[in-house]
C-alpha cells in the first residue's frame, strides 16, 4: 500500500531506477553492435556505473516505500 507523499516518492524513485536501469541494458547489449565510423571500440563503462547507481536508487526507494509503510501500519495499531 503506497501511503501519502512518502510513499509516492519511494514509488516515483523506483521507476525512474527501473527506467534507467533499462536504458542502461540496452546501451550495455547493443556495444556488441558495430561501433560508429572512426571509433573501433564501444565504451560501456559509464552504462556499468550508471546501473550502479540506478540500482541503490531503487533499494533506496524500496526502503522508503518499506518504511512509510510501516509508520502507516504503526499509526493504525495505535489508533486501534
């Protein structure tokens, strides 16, 4: 259950660490493809570290969603 703001953002931060994450894969898939005219060698080293990044943005996103979850849950044990 996605709760208020908190929760919104945490959801927002993941897709847009699934988007990127995505985009990545593809630039990473497509350096076995012929590389443009006077380059011999397709660079993948800022795809790699930006799938790094990508990916702690979504385990980061995914504790907000975790943690606005369980405030969410507390306030409702104490209001109970």
């Amino acid at each position: 259950m996605i709760t208020g703001i908190v929760g919104q953002a945490g959801w927002m931060g993941m897709q847009r660490g699934l988007d990127g994450l995505s985009q990545n894969a593809s630039e990473i898939a497509g350096a076995g493809v012929r590389p443009p005219e006077g380059s011999s060698v397709r660079d993948i080293s800022k795809p790699l570290i930006d799938q790094t990044e990508n990916l702690r943005q979504v385990e980061a996103s995914a504790k907000v969603m975790q943690a606005s979850t369980e405030s969410f849950d507390h306030l409702i044990d104490v209001l109970a």
